[in-house]
C-alpha cells in the first residue's frame, strides 16, 4: 500500500512560478510511474502531467506544456510539478497519483492505483 502527500499549494498572482511536491511512503517508489492530475470546481480530474518509473521519459497536456515540468527524486521518495507562468485557469486541486501497471504511465485516470489527497492551487488575475 502506497500513501501520497502533496504540499506546496497556495494562493498566489497570475505570472508567478509555484512548485508542488508528493511524498511517498509504504511502497517501492522506484517501481510506479507518477502521474500529476488536476480538478476544478465542477470540472473533471483531468490529466496533467506524467512521469515514467526511471524519470527517463515525461508527457504533458498541452495546457500545460512548455510552463510545467514534472520530476522525480527516487533517492527522495519524491514526484515534483514546478509550475511557472501561472494561469487562473490553472485553478484547482491538484493530486499526484502512482500506478504499477505501466513503467511509462498513463494519461487516464483510470490506470493509477493510488491518490493522494490533493492540495489546492488558486491563481489570481
């Protein structure tokens, strides 16, 4: 069983950078691929980023390609999301969330076994 703790959300101004971390415990980290998902009021989890097992290969949405970029410290225990040039349209909480099935991950969600239990991001204009 795999226990996910996010951190580093907050409010802050449209334009500004915020990095969110997920801290994993009771499992071998090494061997689940990461996956960021996001979910605004009245909206859908959707997909926003992924990370493979090795931290070799990374996927985007487009919504957030070129502005976030997901990493891994396995040393750590630790998936991170950097976010820079913040949109208010990235409001939401965001979870990080593990999966076993795939060493790549998935964009689904679906195909992750485990969750945390997401941290809010509120982006102001």
């Amino acid at each position: 069983q795999v226990q996910l703790v996010e951190s580093g959300g907050g409010l802050v101004q449209a334009g500004v950078s915020l990095k969110l971390s997920c801290a994993a415990s009771g499992g071998t980290f090494s061997m689940y691929a990461m996956g960021w998902f996001r979910q605004a009021p009245g909206k859908e989890r959707e997909f926003v980023a992924v990370i493979s097992r090795n931290g070799g290969w990374t996927y985007y949405a487009d919504s957030v390609k070129g502005r976030f970029t997901i990493s891994r410290d396995n040393a750590k225990n630790t998936v991170y999301l950097q976010m820079n040039s913040l949109k208010p349209e990235d409001t939401a909480v965001y979870y990080c969330a593990a999966t076993v099935r795939s060493p790549l991950g998935a964009t689904r969600t679906l195909e992750y076994d485990y969750w945390g239990q997401g941290t809010q991001v509120t982006v102001s204009s």
